[in-house]
C-alpha cells in the first residue's frame, strides 16, 4: 500500500489532475520533504503504525497526502501533541512535520522542552525563512536584509538575527540525532532523504529524538521562479544555516522510554493510595430532580473557601454510588479574594462534557461567585450560598430556588472556620437529596481515613448544613 492516498481530497474537490496535484506552489520544498518521508515510512514498513502531527501553516495540510494517522494541532503545539501520541502508545511511530513560523516562533518553548524530554519521536523541520501560508510575514528565520511583508525594508538588527534551529537543538542533551539539509540539487535531495529516513530509523528501533532540518524553497513569497529559489538557497540561506550534521550519538543508558498508559484498576488505586474495597451503596437509583441523566455542578468561592475540595467530596460520592463522575477544577488569577471554581458532572453512564457552562446546582462561598455565576444556573435549578458573607442576591434566572446558609457562621461556632465547605455539603443534601446523607458522609470519611479526628467535627458540620435549610434558619428565595 502506498503511504500516499491514490487521490488527494481538495477543498475544491478536484477531479483528473487536479484530484492528484498537491496545494503546494510549484518549486516549493514540502512536495520534496513530503516524497522522502512517504518514501521512508514504507521502506521502514511502519505506514500502520505512524501518526503524523502537523499543526498550522503550510505543514497543516500533510492528511490530505499521507495515509497514515494524522492528528493537527494548535500553532505551535505539534510537539506536545505527539507526545500525547508517544505515551498513550509506545509502540506507535510519530512525526511532528512542521514550519520555521510554527517551531521556531510560537513553538518554540514546546519543540525545546520535547527534545530534551528525548523520548524517541521524529521532528522534520522546514526551513524556508518565511511565514508561508500567512502572507509571507518575517520569520524567526528569515535572513538579515531580507524583505518580508512585515520588514519591507528588510530584517534589520531591531529584530535580531535569524534562529539556527539546528545548532539549538544539537545543544540539548536529550536528541541523539540533529541534521540539517538541503533540496537545491541532486545531491543535496539524497542526503534529505537519508536524513529523513534515519531519523524515522532512530525511533523505530526506539533510540531516540531525532531532529532534521530542511532548507526549503519558497518561490512565490521570494518573488523567484524555483530556479532562482534553489539557488538563493544554496548561496544565501546555507551561509546562515550550515549544512551538516549537528549531533548523532548514542543514547544514554539511564534514557527515559515511553511505557505507556496503565489501565489495571487495582494498581491505579494503590498509585494513588485508595482503597480496593468497594464502598456502600446509598442511592435506589439516579436522582431524577432534574429530568436529566447528567447532573451538572458547580461550586465557586475565594482560595481557602475549600469549593475544591467540596467538588472532589460530591464527585467521590457520584463515583461510589456506581455512577460515572468528573471534577475540573479552575485556580483563576483571583483566587484569592475573587472567584476560583470547579465544575463537577454526576452522570448515569458516562460523563460527555465535564465543563458546566449552566448548572443545574450552585454552591456559592462569597458574593463575586454568586454574582458571576448565580445568572448561569438553569431553570428550576438550585443555589446555596453562603449568608454569612452575601448580602444581595443578583437577578436569578426562573424557577432557580437561592438558598441562603451562614456556612461562614456555622464553622465559627464549631471553632474551624475550614469546615464550612461541609457545611455547605450538608445543606446542599438537605435542599437537593442530590445524594443520600450516607452517601456525603461516607465520601468524607474516605476523605479523612488518615486524619481519623477530624471526622466527627466534619460530621457535626455536615449535620448542622442539614439542620440550617431543614429548620429554615437558611433565608430561601424562590424566582
């Protein structure tokens, strides 16, 4: 099987010639780089096992040509992308095919960090001295003296001299392999292909990182015809950028190989030092409060009001209880004295979007919280906040249910003021029965198995929550 499609899916969907021709401008370098990478995944025998990234610029388009797996990242993030790749699956082969205005500019700290992580992962670097796809703007690379769209009196010292990629990376201690080449001639094109091919080699026999840089011709933002490119390159560019190997050694012994993802229950919970024994059950059944089989929360306060920990608690007791459970907590620049929050999801089955954009139930700790967040909560929906701190209640969406509780209050008296995020968590099960009240308490207790004293106060807070909305010492407004 060719690593080639037969045909090439355009955006104009091309028939004849046009269905096989590639996007590329004639006499560009990625036709080039695109046949010897193609070339060396079959020659290696691995098209089933490569997963190509290409991220944004004229990289981007590589799945439309390559039949192999093909993930696009952000600007910039190919890198960390594959990665991703890398760790889920060992086994795999992965390239990360990018720019000089996508690895050298916005990328930059990505490309450095993977390299020296050194894992085995194949980076080919195009080299043209330009923003391609964008308009021909200045790139990290571009030559001094060389006129873009963005300098077009030229790259001057103001912007600093050009990047050598290749030099940077042979730098680090994690590569094992950096090489630049050329496509201007004959011989140059044999030494890219045998670059590129290495470089695949070195991963497939899991050595390491390997790094090749390609000086590539850009006729149409040069103004050249591909003759003239090739020989702007030869001349100019390999003044800058010299041709040549930069590094190729041996792998240190103590390197670092991918093992991939772990999937074994057990080992997961001793990881994380849970517990194997399953807990009790509580509920019948999937509260139905709500019409819904997905259940979304939120619970927002200033660090140190314990929202997060009042998030993990709630989630533990979905999880517990048999159902599928997410926590995403959000440390925002104003988590001390603003609002940081976490978005818990309680679902039936299977949890598809963690983020909860319109609750159906709010926790709120202090006013910025309950402001920000109390006109998101759906219809019907239920906010507990905290009346201790929170004078005014702001215009609320209808059928939302506010139920005020002086959590800050109640933990004074308990002589911990920490504690009122359980609290929160009992009058929370007092004005939902979301959850039985074994089921919050058991997930504290889990919580607190190494901390065996704290757990009557916390029980005594959960219970005096209960007791707050119960006896409606809690003030409620209905809208």
């Amino acid at each position: 099987m060719s690593v080639f499609y037969d045909r090439f899916e355009r955006h104009d969907h091309g028939t004849g010639l046009k269905g096989r021709s590639t996007h590329y401008c004639a006499g560009c370098g990625h036709g080039l780089a695109h046949k010897y990478l193609a070339e060396a995944i079959e020659e290696l025998g691995v098209q089933d096992r490569t997963v190509a990234v290409s991220p944004v610029g004229c990289s981007v388009f590589l799945y439309y040509y390559f039949d192999v797996g093909n993930t696009q990242a952000a600007h910039g993030r190919a890198p960390a992308v594959a990665i991703g790749h890398k760790t889920a699956n060992p086994d795999s082969i992965v390239i990360s095919y990018q720019g000089d205005g996508d690895l050298a500019s916005i990328g930059l700290a990505e490309i450095v960090s993977t390299a020296q992580m050194g894992i085995p992962i194949t980076v080919v670097f195009i080299n043209n001295a330009i923003y391609g796809m964008t308009g021909g703007q200045l790139a990290p690379t571009t030559l001094m003296g060389q006129r873009t769209s963005t300098t077009p009196e030229g790259r001057t010292a103001f912007f600093g001299p050009p990047i050598r990629m290749a030099e940077l990376i042979a730098g680090l201690d994690g590569p094992v392999y950096v090489e630049r080449v050329a496509l201007y001639d004959a011989k140059q094109r044999v030494r890219a292909k045998k670059a590129i091919t290495k470089a695949l080699r070195l991963q497939v026999e899991n050595r390491g990182f390997a790094f090749v840089e390609v000086l590539a011709e850009c006729p149409t933002h040069l103004g050249m015809n591909p003759s003239e490119a090739e020989k702007w390159v030869k001349e100019a560019m390999t003044a800058v950028f010299p041709l040549g190997v930069k590094k190729d050694v041996e792998p240190p012994t103590d390197q670092v190989r991918p093992v991939g993802p772990e999937f074994d229950p057990v080992r997961l919970v001793e990881v994380f030092e849970g517990s194997t024994e399953k807990a009790p059950r509580f509920c019948a059944a999937f509260p139905t409060l709500w019409g819904t089989e997905d259940i979304a929360l939120k619970f927002a306060g200033a660090g140190g009001d314990g929202a997060q920990t009042a998030a993990l608690l709630v989630a533990r007791a979905g999880i517990n209880e048999g159902f599928d459970a997410t926590h995403i907590p959000s440390y925002g620049p104003e988590s001390r004295g603003g609002t940081s929050y976490a978005d818990v999801h309680i679902a039936r089955t299977e949890v598809l979007s963690p983020a909860s954009p319109s609750p159906h139930l709010l926790v709120a700790f202090n006013a910025p919280s309950l402001a920000r967040f109390g006109p998101t909560v759906e219809g019907g929906g239920t906010i507990v906040y905290d009346s201790s701190v929170i004078a005014d209640v702001p215009s609320l969406p209808a059928g939302v249910t506010a139920i005020g509780v002086p959590m800050t209050q109640i933990a004074s008296a308990l002589g911990r003021l920490l504690v009122k995020n359980v609290v929160a968590l009992g009058a929370l099960q007092a004005a939902t029965s979301i959850f039985p009240e074994e089921s919050f308490l058991t997930a504290i207790r889990q919580a607190l198995k190494s901390r065996c004293a704290m757990i009557p106060l916390n029980e005594e807070a959960f219970a005096r929550g209960r007791q707050a909305v119960r006896s409606h010492e809690g003030s409620v407004q209905a809208n």
